[in-house]
C-alpha cells in the first residue's frame, strides 16, 4: 500500500503484503481489506489461468479489486525494470522515498537485492516488484480532498445551516 504526496514529491510504502501458493480470492480479500485503492499490475496479468481460461487480472477484478485499466508502464512507455529502480534509488537518496519501519518483508528483500554481471537478479523480489509496479503507475493515484468545516464564531449563527 502506498501514499504519494504530491505537495512534497514523497512517495511512502506504508504496508506490504507476501503469501506464497495462495489461491486469488485469498490474496484479493488481503488487499481488499486496505480499502478501495486503484490496483497497479504487471504485464503478466494479460496472461490466462490454466484452469478457467480468465485473464489474471480480470480475475482480480472479478474479486473486487480496482485494478488499474492496463499495465504498469514507465511513463516514457515500456515496463523495464532498470529506469524505475534508479528513479526510485535517486528519490531515496533525496528523502522522496520512504518505507514505514514495520515493513520486515520488504527490508528484508531490499537486504537481499543484487547484481550478477552487472544485471538485476530476479530473485525473492517480489514485493520490490510489486513497489516498482506502484511506483510506475503513481500518475493513476488517487486524490483525497480534503474535507474542511467551517467554523462558526458565534456571530455567524444561521439555525438553517446547522
């Protein structure tokens, strides 16, 4: 789940969710339980389950998710995975960037990130791919409007409006 604040330009990870050989519905109730967030999703969500012939992330929204219309792009177009990471990297070194602490899971993929001759290893990454696909897609957020009361002083009293 994460936060952007526009106002600063700071982008918070403010909590993860990891289940391994898990079944959709189960995953979809675990997220739908942070409210009624837009979704980002990788490319692969195009593909279609084995069993019921669905697309899997149609499948997601058929569970209620609001899934983003398409996939996570980077905003000049493709899905690579080096220009979002370095854009991120430069945003946590400038404080834009920022992870609740209780976040283990995800520390705990970070603590084991990697190159191998000089490429990103795709291993044990799933939550930093799940926070790149967010990351990506961050023009899609939300805006919450903030709801302001106006206050009475007493002299401005109209038992019409109250």
């Amino acid at each position: 789940l994460c936060v952007w604040d526009r106002d600063d330009d700071c982008f918070y990870i403010t909590a993860v969710y990891k289940q391994s050989r898990e079944v959709i519905a189960i995953h979809a109730a675990a997220l739908a339980g942070w409210g009624k967030f837009p979704v980002a999703w990788p490319h692969d969500g195009y593909k279609h389950d084995q069993a019921s012939g669905d697309q899997i992330s149609m499948m997601y929204r058929n569970h209620g998710l609001k899934m983003l219309p398409e996939h996570a792009t980077n905003m000049s177009g493709g899905f690579g995975i080096e220009a979002p990471i370095q854009e991120i990297l430069e945003a946590m070194l400038k404080g834009k960037f920022k992870i609740f602490s209780h976040n283990k899971l995800l520390f705990d993929e970070i603590g084991q990130y990697h190159r191998k001759g000089g490429k990103i290893v795709k291993l044990y990454d799933d939550i930093i791919s799940s926070m790149r696909y967010a990351w990506m897609m961050k023009r899609y957020s939300r805006v919450e409007m903030k709801r302001t009361r106006q206050e009475t002083t007493g002299t401005d009293y109209n038992p019409l409006f109250h």
